[in-house]
C-alpha cells in the first residue's frame, strides 16, 4: 500500500517529466524556436542567420561576455 511518501515521490516524478517535456517541445524542438536562457521566441531573422542557435541575441551576448 502507498504511503504518503510514496505518493509525494510519485508526484515529484510526474512534474520532472512534465517539466522536461515543454523543456524540449520549447528548445529543443525542429527548429529552436524560444531562448534557452530568457524563454523568449528567437527572431525568425536571428534563426535563419544562425541556424541551430539556442540563445536570442541578448542572452547570447551574454553568454559570450561571461566567459
């Protein structure tokens, strides 16, 4: 019989796969389509420049400034 925990560990499961499902419908799907760091829609102009980018180009200078 399921205890408490259990049903809490169930539950936790269940919204990690959740959560890593619209992780991947979001970046990545076909064609990455939102921003991995801000979740916004990249630019269709930015995705046809860079096709396979992850970032808009905010988040992208960003990521070059900090390393």
């Amino acid at each position: 019989m399921a205890d408490d925990g259990d049903r809490a560990a169930e539950r936790a499961a269940r919204l990690n796969d959740e959560a890593v499902d619209l992780h991947r419908r979001r970046v990545i799907g076909p064609e990455h389509r939102f921003c991995m760091d801000c979740g916004d829609e990249i630019p269709v102009q930015r995705r046809q420049a860079a096709p396979g980018c992850l970032r808009c180009l905010d988040c992208q200078a960003q990521s070059e400034r900090r390393r």
